[in-house]
C-alpha cells in the first residue's frame, strides 16, 4: 500500500502528527524520513530505501538542514515519473517568500504547522478530510510506479 511520506526533521513535530495519525485512523501507513537528502533517496528509491513503494501524498516540511523542502519540491515537480504526487508543504513560516515560493514549485498546498497541541490536531483533522475523503488522489500507473 502507498503511504503518505512525512519528511520532518523536527522528533517532536514527527511523534505528535505519528500520534494524531493512528488516531484518525489514517488510511495510509505513515512513512518519516528526516530531510531532504533521505526524502530524494525515498522517492527515487536509493541505497537504504531501494525497496520503498512510492507515497501516495507528501506532507514535507520548508525548512530543512542540507536539502531544503522547497528544493526537494522543486526536484520533485521537475521529473515526470514523481510529478503527479500531491505534495502538501508543512512549515511553521508564514513569509510571502516561503509560501509564494512553494506554488511557485508545484506545491499542492501549503499548511502552517502549528505548535504541537489542540490546533495541530485540528489542522491534521482538516488534513485528512480533505486529502483521504474529499480529494482522489493520482493512481499508482498515473504516478508512473
């Protein structure tokens, strides 16, 4: 089954929204790397994840050390095989650069990521409607796997 790829760096931030998942219950297993470098060896399927089935949604975080998340969106839109796979930026910034930014790559949506708590359970909640209820999600043949 494809999972949902949660590339955080922050444990905090990772343990909570891991939490929140198996409570909703999510209908995709959930899948952390922890930066950008390991997100890229995920979906291209490198070294240690050479073995990995391609997400079917990814949530990733801006501001990563090494490989930034908007420069792994950025990778991520430009290749025709990974293209079509939602990407929702998770980032605690609000900056007009960081969020104009992000569409301007590809981004599906953009989603502030609030302090762990009541409002991240809330905005995971919304998360999830919408993306695992409302929204049909690409296929695994139009995701080119």
């Amino acid at each position: 089954m494809s999972p949902l790829l949660l590339v955080e760096d922050s444990d905090p931030d990772a343990e909570a929204l891991e939490r929140i998942a198996r409570r909703l219950p999510l209908p995709v297993p959930l899948v952390r790397v922890r930066d950008g470098e390991s997100a890229l060896d995920y979906l291209y399927q490198r070294g240690a994840y050479a073995d990995a089935v391609r997400p079917v949604l990814i949530l990733l975080d801006m501001h990563m050390p090494g490989i930034s998340g908007r420069d792994v969106l950025a990778r991520l839109k430009a290749d025709p095989h990974l293209r079509s796979i939602p990407v929702i930026i998770f980032s605690s910034s609000l900056t007009a650069e960081d969020v104009d930014g992000a569409y301007a790559e590809g981004a599906n949506s953009y989603l502030f990521k609030p302090e762990v708590g009541p409002q991240l359970q809330a905005t995971a909640e919304a998360l999830h409607a919408f993306w695992f209820k409302a929204a049909r999600l690409p296929t695994a043949e139009q995701q080119g796997a």
